[in-house]
C-alpha cells in the first residue's frame, strides 16, 4: 500500500482496542459513585470524532449525555456540568488551547474528567483524574478515537442494563484492528480513482447521515480543508433538502458516505436525487466493505470507523497526486490566532 506502514497502523489500533476493559472500569466507578450526566467536549477534529458515541447514547440510553464546544462552555458555563458530571476531552496533541482551558473549568465544576490522548506528558495527558494514552497521529487517530468513545457509551449501557449483548459486541470490535488493514488492502485498488474525484474539483458538497454524517465533516473541514485546502461543503443529508440541493447542477461535485445504521434511508434519498441534476455523483459505502465475521449490529456502530481507514487510503494518493502533502499548513499552529 501506498506509504503506509501496517505494522504501525495495527500497534495503535490493537493499542486503542486494549484500553476497553479499563475504560470500563473507570465508567463502573463513576456511575458508582453517583455521576449524573457525561459530557464530550473536545475541540475540532476531535470532537467531531465523539459524536457517534454521543448520538448512541441519545438514542438509545436514558443517561444524559451533553456535547458542546469548550471554547463556547469556558466563556458561559453549563448548568448540567458540575461535581456529578464526567467529562470525556479527547486530544490528540494534549496541548489544545481551547480543550486545556476546558480542563480547568471542569476541574473547577468538580467534574470527574477523562482525557483521551495521545501523548501523556501535555496538560491534558497529566490533568486527568483518568488519563487514557494510545499514540496515533493524525491518519491513524480517526479509528482510535472512534473506537475508545464507543467503548465509553456501550460500558455507559452496559452498566445501566440497557443493552444484553455487551460480551458479544466486544469480542467483535476486539478483533476490528486487524479486519481494517484487511478492508485497506482491499480497497487500495480504488483509492487512487477516488482520489482523482477530490482532485479534479475546486469545491465538493459532502454529506452522510446517522453515524456516519460526522466522518463527512471531519474529511471535509480536517482533510480536505486544512491539510488540502480544497474547499468543501460538509452538509448532513437531511439539511441538504433544505438549502444545499439549490447549488446542484451540472459539473458539481456531491460526495456522499453512506453508513449501515438506521439512518441509511437519508443518504438513500441524496442518492437517487442528485444524479438527476449533476453528472459528478460519487458514493462511498461501508456496505460494500467486506467485515467476516462481523455481525450487522456491530457493522453499523463502526461505520465511520469503515469510512476512515479507506479514505485514510484516498488521502495517501491525493496528497502525491496534488503534490501537496498532508501535513503542509499556513496557519494552524503556525501563526497567532
């Protein structure tokens, strides 16, 4: 595969998946001692990599769950955050301006804070009351994340009975790590003709819907706006009957990700509108990657974790194919701002 080391990829994956069983126990404890609600407030690509968790929680458990923005929550605090609150704040870096001034108005809350990252020795590293480490840069932090959130939520039911088959979906997401570097072999053959897409146009509508909606405005703000400067416009396909669909026309490019979770239906409905009004359609599906062993319930939590590791595959052959390497900026942590 193209620039990709596999070894590396399966370390931090497998490292994500070993943290299960101890981010469970930090979730037992908390809810033992009274915690309340949860909070997820991280700071850009970050916090768009909670929202799955966030969204099965809001479906399908009855523990109150919060997101928010921390630059947002420091300036006005929050009535729900308090000393019976935890508080999730992932981090890559662990150095975050705006998550490490959120750490301080949690801990000023009384909050039980969790902190998800990937270097211990940063302010978020060492300021959690629970810090949880796994090393992963930016095109191997999307599956980290995803997966170190979701085993939040399902240990949130679990210990709530509001969910019977906990062992089962562990065991399967315990063996995901290796599934997808088999999904990216597989997919590297089609990597570079969707690389092409994102090449050959100045500007792309992107949209998904359910759990998946949140990996298309990550690509389309974290991939392909700041590391491509490509211009996007990330939409979830519900919205995109609601203003978006008036910019379609011939030449224009719609991305579409479809996951498998209940909400495939909207991304149906994109899908057989737009090819009636621009000839510059391109889908991509998790239903097409092929999971053995992997049963449909599971499939469908980890749909943006599918759309992550092939697009990881895109963005390889993108950056040769524009000359433009991904990790080239001219602001962000650059400059003051």
């Amino acid at each position: 595969m193209l620039n990709f080391d596999e070894q590396r990829f399966l370390r931090i994956q497998f490292g994500a998946v070993a943290l299960r069983e101890r981010l469970d126990r930090v979730i037992v404890d908390c809810l033992a001692a009274g915690a309340e609600n949860i909070h997820f407030l991280g700071t850009g690509g970050a916090a768009i990599l909670m929202q799955p968790a966030v969204q099965l929680l809001l479906r399908q458990s009855r523990f109150p769950v919060f997101i928010d923005m921390p630059a947002e929550l420091v300036l006005t605090g929050s009535a729900n955050l308090n000393g019976k609150s935890i508080v999730v704040i992932p981090s890559l870096s662990g150095t975050t301006r705006e998550s490490v001034a959120l750490l301080a108005k949690a801990k000023e809350a009384g909050a039980t804070v969790i902190t998800l990252v990937g270097h211990e020795e940063t302010p978020i590293g060492k300021g959690g009351d629970h810090v949880f480490v796994n090393f992963a840069e930016d095109d191997t932090s999307c599956e980290s994340f995803y997966l170190q959130s979701l085993f939040i939520a399902l240990s949130i039911m679990r210990h709530r009975g509001e969910i019977g088959n906990y062992n089962q979906i562990a065991g399967e997401l315990d063996r995901l790590p290796a599934l997808l570097l088999e999904v990216k072999r597989a997919y590297e053959s089609k990597a570079e003709a969707f690389a092409r897409v994102l090449a050959g146009a100045e500007y792309h509508i992107i949209t998904g819907a359910g759990n998946v909606w949140p990996q298309a405005f990550y690509y389309g703000m974290c991939i392909l706006e700041e590391m491509q400067w490509i211009r996007t416009r990330p939409v979830h396909a519900s919205d995109f009957f609601h203003g978006t669909l008036e910019l379609v026309e011939e030449g224009v490019s719609v991305i579409l990700f479809k996951g498998e979770d209940a909400l495939r239906p909207l991304a149906d409905r994109v899908e057989n509108f737009a090819p009636e009004y621009t000839d510059r359609l391109t889908v991509l599906d998790t239903a097409e990657l092929a999971l053995p062993g992997i049963s449909p319930e599971v499939r469908g939590l980890v749909s943006p974790a599918l759309l992550a590791t092939v697009l990881e595959r895109i963005s390889a052959h993108l950056e040769v194919m524009r000359n433009h390497p991904l990790t080239t900026r001219r602001y962000y942590k650059r400059v003051n701002y």
